[in-house]
C-alpha cells in the first residue's frame, strides 16, 4: 500500500488535523484484532449502538472510557477464579482486551448494558444549534430615494 502525504494539505487547511491524523493511521499496518467481535449498527438517524460479544466477562471486570473522540472499552478477567479451578480443555477465552473506537463530533455515550454475554454501548449525535445550518433570509436593498428634479420658471410680472 501506498502512504499518501498530507503535510501540503495542513498549510492550507484550519482545523482538519484530526481528519488528516485519521487518514494516516488508516495507511499503516495494523495487527490483526479480532476478539472480541463486535457490531457497529444505526439505530437511528443519529444515534448507533456499539454490540459487543464479551462471554465470561461480569460489569465489574468490564470499563467503558470516552475521551477526546475515542471510545475504549477494556476488559481484565481476575486470575483469582481461574487459580481454583482445573480445567481439563479450555475453549472460552478469559484473555483481556482493548478495543478503541474513533467517534466522530458531538457523538456522546448515552447508555451502556450487559445483558446475556453481549455488551451494548447506545451513542447519539448531538449537534448543537450553533453548529446545525440555519437559513438566512435575504432582504431587498433598500430603494435609492428619488430624486425631484426642479426647474426653474422665469415669471413675468407685467
């Protein structure tokens, strides 16, 4: 793959750092990270929801952080439960994670929820009135007062 360098693009551009640090971070390997699975789906016009398939883990070993347009979701499992027990084949996972997702402005965590081994994450996009296009209703000119025009009359007195 190919890199593609956007530092001509920042002397011309205000406040797309963020895009272009993206973009960048696309470019570059990445290791493979497949556990755990997860889902990404519209739920809305402007709300999603995050599913994840977190088996084995309970809301004390999972954290869920929002900060600067990153989501993190982390989970440890506590060795103290597994120390106890001998297992004779081990096919569940009981290894931590991090997964990190990019979130876009004005996207802000609305509500989380474990329910039978699937974490879900509810988001909304929230775009403040400031921030939303607003009409701006054009007015005509105002006229250029007319002008009277006043020609002089010679009267004649007799």
């Amino acid at each position: 793959m190919r890199h593609v360098d956007f530092s001509p693009l920042y002397r011309s551009t205000v406040g797309f750092d963020r895009l272009f640090t993206m973009l960048d971070s696309l470019g570059q390997p990445e290791q493979a990270q497949s556990y755990p699975p997860y889902n990404i789906e519209r739920t809305g016009e402007n709300a999603y929801r995050i599913t994840m398939a977190v088996a084995g883990f309970d809301e004390t070993e999972l954290s869920i952080e929002a900060r600067e347009h990153t989501l993190t979701v982390k989970g440890e499992k506590s060795d103290e439960q597994t120390a106890e027990n001998n297992f004779l084949y081990r096919g569940i996972a009981k290894r931590a994670f991090e997964r990190r997702f990019q979130l876009a402005d004005h996207v802000e965590i609305r509500a989380a929820s474990l329910k039978n081994g699937l974490l879900h994450i509810d988001l909304v996009r929230e775009i403040p009135e400031a921030a939303k296009p607003r009409r701006i209703e054009i007015s005509a000119a105002p006229a250029a007062p007319k002008q009277i025009e006043a020609t002089q009359v010679d009267a004649a007195v007799n």
